[in-house]
C-alpha cells in the first residue's frame, strides 16, 4: 500500500515549463538578433527590455493626460545657463534628482516655482506623464493655490472640449499669458 513509483501527470507539466522556458530564450536571441542589425524598430517589446534610458527614440504616451498638458503651460522651461545667470551664485542643485545627471549650459529645465527644485524638462515631462501633479522630491503640488480654481475650471473645460484625443494646441490656447516671454520676471520674482 505504497506510493506508485511514476505519475505520468507529473512528467506532463516540466514538460510544458522547459517548452516555455525554450520559447522564452528563442524569444530573446530573435529580440537580440533585431536589435544588432538594426530593425528592432519592427518589434516592441512589452516590457521594455531592450530600450535603455538615454534613447532619444523611446516611445513616448501617445496622448498624456490632459493635466501634465496643462501643468506644462505652467512651469517655466529654462536653459540652465539662465538659471545660474539670474541667480548670482549657483544654482541650489547641481544634478537632476531623477536621472542623476549633471546641468549643462544650455539644457533645458523646468524650474518649479512652488518648492525651487529644478529638472530636466525631459524627466519632468516623463513624470507628469504618469498623471502625477506633485513634485518627485518633495510632493509640492506643481499647481500653485492662488491657481488651482482656474487650474481645475480650464481641466474641466479640456476634458469636456476633447471628445476621443486631446490635442496639445488645445491646452495652448487655454492660457491667456505666454509663459515664455516672461521667464526672467517669474525667475526674479522667486
């Protein structure tokens, strides 16, 4: 009154688990293949795996949420030279605190006017991307209070003017002032 010795149903599920281990290593060597000769653009990968951080053709959100639209119009986009220009000294940050990266002369930046951290436009722009309206560091709201009725009337106006996209032109004509023409006011202002 013992065990049998074999089951046959135990033998049939390795086999299924070295069948999709093998698919998966094919499934890598073909990724890898593609992407030495250059055609990885002909397969995108799920996961990701194979774009590094610092490819300029990364595949961006199609349509970001219509608020990191919005919050865009509001921060200041700056080179870094005009930072360090208008604050005297250095600047406060020497690095980006999402890629870790040093500030060049002339990239461009988005300079937080709620809690004075600076970013790279690109990494900034990735985070709001993902819906989020606060600050990476320190979850400062980007949206200043005496901003976030009219902040909230001009979402609710965007969302209800798009109907199945939003177009980026769109949020662009939700704002009366050009926040470029008056980078050096809202630098000495602050």
């Amino acid at each position: 009154m013992g065990f049998p010795v074999c089951y046959s149903e135990v033998f049939l599920p390795k086999i299924f688990i070295y069948a999709l281990s093998f698919l998966g290593f094919v499934r890598n060597v073909i990724l890898s293949v593609f992407s030495l000769l250059g055609l990885s653009d002909f397969i995108e990968p799920a996961d990701g795996y194979f774009q590094s951080e610092s490819d300029p053709t990364r595949l961006q959100p199609v349509n970001p949420p219509l608020s990191a639209v919005l919050i865009r119009e509001l921060l200041p986009v700056i080179k870094f030279s005009e930072l360090v220009d208008c604050s005297g000294g250095g600047p406060p940050e020497e690095s980006c605190p999402v890629c870790l990266y040093e500030f060049e002369g002339e990239e461009e930046i988005r300079w937080l006017n709620n809690c004075k951290h600076i970013f790279h436009r690109s990494c900034l722009d990735r985070w709001m991307d993902h819906d989020q309206r606060t600050c990476p560091l320190c979850r400062t709201p980007f949206v200043p209070r005496h901003l976030e009725e009219e902040f909230n009337q001009r979402l609710s106006a965007a969302a209800a003017a798009s109907t199945s996209y939003f177009s980026p032109a769109i949020a662009h004509n939700l704002f009366d002032e050009d926040y470029d023409d008056n980078i050096p006011s809202i630098i000495s202002n602050f």
